[in-house]
DNA sequence: ATGATCTATCGCTTTTATCGATGGTATCCA
DNA sequence: TGGATACCATCGATAAAAGCGATAGATCAT
C-alpha cells in the first residue's frame, strides 16, 4: 500500500533525476527520500530506478510506473482542488434554466470565463419555459434560470432583467397569411396560433380557438416550418436554425423587444459561481 | 494530506452507508473509520457525512467529493495492478512489426483476448518490410514481427511459420497487359515492375531495368492503380482497400501462397505476453 | 589529492494509525 | 414500556512508521 506522499517524492525524484534534488524541492531531509523509495520499491515488488550510476536512472518498468503514479497524483490534485474550492464555499455544480428565448451567445461567451474561475464546478444546462422553468428554480434543481418576462413571479423567486431578446411573428412561405404584404392583428386570430405549453399543471393555456402547442420553441418552429400556423418565436432561433423555410409577419409594432429575466430562488440562492454569473448577466447588457 | 486508507475507508462508507459496515469490510475497527473519516474532513476542510441521522448520510459536499475520491483509488489501483504484471515479468509494452503482406484479421481477433489477459500491457504497431522489419526486431524496437519468408535471416533472429498469405499480380485496367487473357513471365519483363524497397541500406534492389519502388504494399498498390506498372501485392489488400480499380494477371502458378513468419530476437526474446501471442499466432492455422 | 555532491544506512524522536473499551442514541420488537 | 441491537463518537494505550540528523562510501570535477 504505496502511500501518496511516496508516489510524489518518486514522481518528483524522477522529473530531476536525483533524490537530493527532490528532497531539497518538497522540503524533506535526503534519507527520507531514499527511504520512502526504497519502501515504494518493496511494496510494488518492482525496481524503479537503477543505482549503479552516480544518478539514480529510472528503469524500463520504472517509467512505465511513472505514468501511472502521476495519475495517481493528478486525481489527488483535483480532489483537493475541488474539497479547497467547496470548503471557500463554492457550490459543487452550477445548474442553468435556459428558456428558447434566450440567445445563447452571451452566455457561451462567459463560459471559458467561468471554467478558469472556477476550474471545478460542474456546469449543466436544463432546457425549460416560464412555468416549469420556474418550478426548477423553485425547487433547487437549477440555481439560475433565463426567461422571458412573467407577468407574476412566486415570492421566493428573485429577478433581475438581462438582455432582451427580439421576438418576430412567423409563418411558412407555403401558409396563407405569408401573401400579405401589411397584416392586421385581427386577420391572426383566423388562423391557427402555435404557442408554448408547459408540462406544469395548473395555468391553463389561454385557449382562444383550437390552439397547437408545444413546450419548446424549437418544437414550435418546427410546427410553423410545417405549415400548421403562425408562432411567435426568437429572432434569434429562426436566423440560426431556421433556415430559410420561414418568413416574419409584419404587423405593426412587430417584431417586439422581449424582456429576459434571469431569475433565482431567495430560499436556495446560488453560490459564489452562480452569483459571479449572475452579475456579469446583469452589469454590462450590451 | 489525505492518506489513500483515509480515502479508500471514505468511499467504502459512503457506498455501503455505514462506518461499521465499511470498517467490517476492509477488516478495521470502527473506531478507526470514525477517526479517518473525521481526519479526512478536517484535511479537506469539508464536512462529508451528515452525522445527525441514524445513519451517516453524504453531504452534497460529499457526494461531489466521493467522485474524486473514487478517482484516486481507481488510479492507484491501476497502478498497482501495472506494478504487480511488472513484477511477474510482464513487459510493460508489446511492440508489433507488421508487414502488408499480413493480414490483420486473425491479429485482430486475438487483441481483445491479450487486452484481458494482459491489461496493463501497452499495444504498440509499427510497419515496415523485410530488412527494415528485421532491422527493427534486431534492435530492441519491436519484439514480433511479421514478414514474408526472408531468403535469409541474421542468426540472432528466430523464426517460425504463421497464416499464409496469398499474393497476386496486379495491373491497372488502363495497363496494356490487362487485356490479354494469358500472359507468360517473360512478357513481364518488357512492363515496368512495382517493388518493395527498404530504407535499410545494404541490400540493393535486384533491379532489371528501373524499376519503381515504394517502401509499402499500400503505396505500390497506388503506383499500380495510377497505371505505372505490374506489382505483386497481398490479395486481401487490393480486395479490402483496392476498390475495383486493378485486375489480377493470369500468369501460370499465380496467384501463389506466401509463406509469412513470425520473428523474434534471441537476444531479446519477447516477455510472457509476446510470448502468449506467437504461440497463438502459430500453433493452430487455419 | 581534494572538495563537492550523490546515495544508503543507522539510531533516535515524533507522529500517527489502530485497537479495545465505554457511553450516548436511534430503531425494532415483544 | 423495556430490552436488545444496532449505530457513532470519544478516550487512552500501544505499536508502527515516518521523519530527521549523522555518518560512510562512491563518483565527478577541479
């Protein structure tokens, strides 16, 4: 049973080829260095270096060793990164709500950021709308979520607006209300409306008519690619994956500003990771 | 400075739910993981059992931590695994020295069965032909090789007969010998020849007129799809990778069996599993 | 030859790992 | 409601080992 503090001082010994040397650079006296590896030798029934020189020089299965003991080291390393980094109270895993409406770039802008910074935390990205976003933050499975503007927030939920995002009416070249060249509000209500759904039981879709739904806007692009309808969807998300199998309505006032909130929970809030995020979501909009 | 028991006594209790449970089974008193668990918070500074129920119960902190915990062992376990092969006289790597002529597939099929038997062993595949092949058996380099039967072997070389493999004469469709429908050897003379030639100084190159040569079977059979002449290569080659761009020469007596051999060098046998893997390779032929 | 710089080895001290015993507490069953 | 049975924390005592300084032998450069 090989103890760490061995693996290092043979790891150190074989970088700089002399025992004294690593001895003097891990701040231990000479005859523990030769101890410790003679005993490391013993316990892996294997010779690690060849003494007939003046310098120890590792042995063919003594470099092979190597390899493995600075794996061993590595992973040591990690963990005490990761115990330094949870005992100055960072939290272990950071995990993110994203709304469609959200346009990711800022966000993948701030990510080599925040793994410098914190190299050990574990980021996870929960894809989800207002009301099952919501009942994420809620209940501490994300920390932090992205969302358009709700009109009502439960009181322990927290918020703060982020960058808008541009919200456009769409339809399929093939539909019929793409022919137009100026469309009222009024005409819309004759067709088929695409909106968000949520799997969250209680707030009723506002139903005027037989609406389609679906609880994602990729889901609903989808749907308006087809042809079944207009949907309101981000500008954003039809410039990037749309292709070019959708079309904008232009009604007057459109396409609209939407206002993205970045919400948390007051009784959960997120640790150092989550709020340095937080406050770079919120400082400096664009 | 955690210790390796300290972490391995973590990871029993946290997978079996009890420090009695873990002490029982890595054979400690339960003080003793009490103690080493308590230690091992303190050194990472972070609490990673909560001790208020019954039963100990990881922390978030913990649960995070464990992971790395189990990297630690896993690493050390694979280096004493690589120790304990080394001390039994494994070789810490196995170098192959292939030639084109050989057929990959039975190799192939015994590498997942040396994979378990050997697992720390390191797989290394080198290609060469003829004296390069030897070259590199001679010095250490690679310790198996398989050639084609050399006319002559240096006496510290071993051999021993494997597979054959069957070789062809091989034309382009564009070449003016792929028309006739029998062909004598001595109109290949009046063609340019595709040949083998060797980086290994010494032994020139038979040649008879100016040959084209290529230090592998892969780049003549190249040479003989641009048209530039007639080449002997490995059957199994020009099916596998030759597409339908060259035509086999009917000559009287091809295409011919060639003996392939499995070499090794006397001063530096192989390890046991070089040694595991020639038997294989020759005693049962299909 | 000589000084410098290695490594191996030998006592000695200090640290620590481990054990058994003890006490407190939660769970289960009669 | 007890009793039995787990579980964990704590406390000395002891044995193991980790570490140090000193010393001696070997090698290299001057």
């Amino acid at each position: 049973m090989p103890s760490i503090e061995a693996l290092r001082l043979f790891v150190e010994a074989a970088a700089h080829g002399a025992f004294s040397e690593a001895a003097r650079r891990l701040g231990k006296s000479q005859s523990t260095v030769s101890a410790a590896i003679a005993n490391l030798e013993v316990d892996l029934g294997v010779v690690l270096f060849d003494r007939s020189a003046r310098l120890p020089v590792l042995t063919p299965a003594g470099r092979h060793l190597l390899a493995n003991a600075e794996q061993v080291l590595a992973a040591q390393d990690r963990l005490l990164r990761a115990a330094a980094g949870l005992a100055a109270g960072h939290e272990p895993r950071l995990s993110l709500a994203l709304s469609d409406t959200y346009q990711p770039e800022r966000l993948e802008a701030l990510q080599s950021e925040l793994a410098a910074r914190y190299p050990e935390l574990a980021l996870e990205c929960l894809i989800a709308e207002s009301d099952d976003l919501l009942a994420l933050i809620d209940s501490g499975r994300a920390q932090l979520g992205f969302v358009e503007r709700q009109p009502y927030y439960p009181p322990d939920i927290e918020y703060a607006a982020t960058a808008p995002s541009q919200m456009g009416l769409y339809v399929s070249p093939r539909h019929p209300l793409a022919q137009n060249s100026r469309i009222e509000p009024a005409q819309l209500d004759a067709h088929r409306a695409l909106r968000l759904t949520t799997v969250q039981a209680g707030t009723a879709p506002r139903a005027r008519g037989h609406n389609w739904s679906a609880p994602s806007y990729l889901m609903l692009m989808e749907m308006a690619q087809g042809g079944f309808g207009w949907a309101e969807l981000p500008c954003w998300l039809v410039e990037r994956y749309g292709g070019n199998t959708l079309q904008m309505l232009p009604l007057p006032g459109w396409p609209r500003l939407l206002t993205i909130d970045v919400v948390w929970s007051r009784r959960r809030p997120p640790g150092p990771a989550g709020v340095w995020l937080l406050e770079r979501m919120t400082d400096s909009r664009p």
